[in-house]
C-alpha cells in the first residue's frame, strides 16, 4: 500500500467528502550527507512537547555507517525510551549494521501507542534501505494517514526517487532546517500549505 491506495480507501469510504478535505501533510525533510536531520527533528520535537503536543514516533541518535556505530540507537517520542539499533556483524562486515529486528519492535510499540492514544504528530527517524524496499516503518506513516496524523520523515536526497513513488507526489518537501519545519508545521492544515510537491526552503 502506497499513499495513493490511501487516497483511494479514503474517498471510497466518503464519496460526499467536501473537495477542500484532503488527506494529511506528510513533509519530507530532505537532506545531504553533510546535514544533519536528526538534530533538527529532535529540536522540533522537543519544542512541540514543551508546548503540549502529543508526539509519536523515533529520532535516531548516532549514524549506521559512521565512527560510532556502536553508539546507534533511536528514542522514542512517546515514551523517552532509548532502543539500541547496533547489530554487531563482526570486524569484518560490510554495510549498514542496522538491527532491523529492534527498529521493528521499536515501530510496534509506537503502532500500539498510535492506536491507544492518537497524536498530534508522527515522527520518523528515515527513509532508509528497509523503506526503500516498500518495508521498515512505512506502516507507521499508512497507519498515521489513515487516523488523521500528519507525517514528519528524512528522506535522504539520494533516496527521492524512491520517496516519490511511495508518495505518490501528496508530500511538501522541507529544506534540512528548523526554519522549515517550523513553517510547515504553521501552514500544513490550510490549503496553500497541504498543496502536493510544494518545497518550503
């Protein structure tokens, strides 16, 4: 399922939904190698939890493929738990050494959370290789849409293309700053802000 099959279930379920409804803001926090998403994500967060927001989801803290590999782990907005995500593949391993299993439970229990509770907010750490491949976290972002809980993600500049076909073109593009998600968390919900592919700078 993509965000178009979403679309779809939605109109289908309300055939005399006003035209101005539309579905969720999903923004895309676009980023290169030299930025750094996780720390404008974390800042964000911390801001709308000061101010009361419900938020769900994960930020990652520390990098796959960097120095500190060891030190990967994500924390989870609901709860403030940290979920180590380092697999340990041995000296003499190639590649990203992401434990999918833990990033999987850590996305169970924000799904149980997101159904429990509801939010203001999603969150999600990345669109990575597991997403890439139509797996990984695409649950959360179908299962936030389908409640009415607009989206927050990083999608890597390599990885747009990939992005674009899971969008289905209904996403706002973000440049990689607090600035700019400031800006579409303040204009989401009106319809100039909600239009598909706009990019706020």
């Amino acid at each position: 399922m993509d965000v178009r099959d979403i679309r779809r279930d939605k109109e289908a379920r309300s055939a005399s939904m006003a035209e101005s409804d539309s579905l969720p803001a999903i923004a895309a926090l676009v980023f290169s190698g030299d930025e750094n998403p996780d720390e404008v994500l974390s800042r964000f967060a911390d801001g709308l939890m000061q101010n009361r927001h419900r938020v769900m989801g994960l930020i990652q803290r520390g990098h796959c493929n960097g120095p500190d590999t060891r030190e990967l782990f994500a924390t989870l907005l609901h709860t403030g738990d940290a979920v180590p995500l380092f697999q340990d593949l041995g000296t003499c391993a190639q590649g990203c050494k992401l434990d999918a299993n833990q990033l999987l439970r850590a996305g169970a229990a924000i799904s149980e959370a997101l159904a429990r509770d509801g939010g203001d907010i999603l969150i999600v750490n990345r669109f990575g290789k597991l997403e890439k491949e139509g797996k990984g976290l695409l649950f959360l972002i179908e299962q936030a849409l389908g409640a009415g809980i607009p989206v927050l993600i990083a999608v890597p500049q390599a990885s747009l293309d990939e992005w674009s076909a899971f969008s289905g073109g209904f996403d706002v593009r973000l440049a990689c700053s607090e600035r700019a998600v400031s800006a579409w968390w303040e204009s989401f919900s009106t319809p100039a802000g909600s239009l598909p592919g706009r990019r706020i700078a």
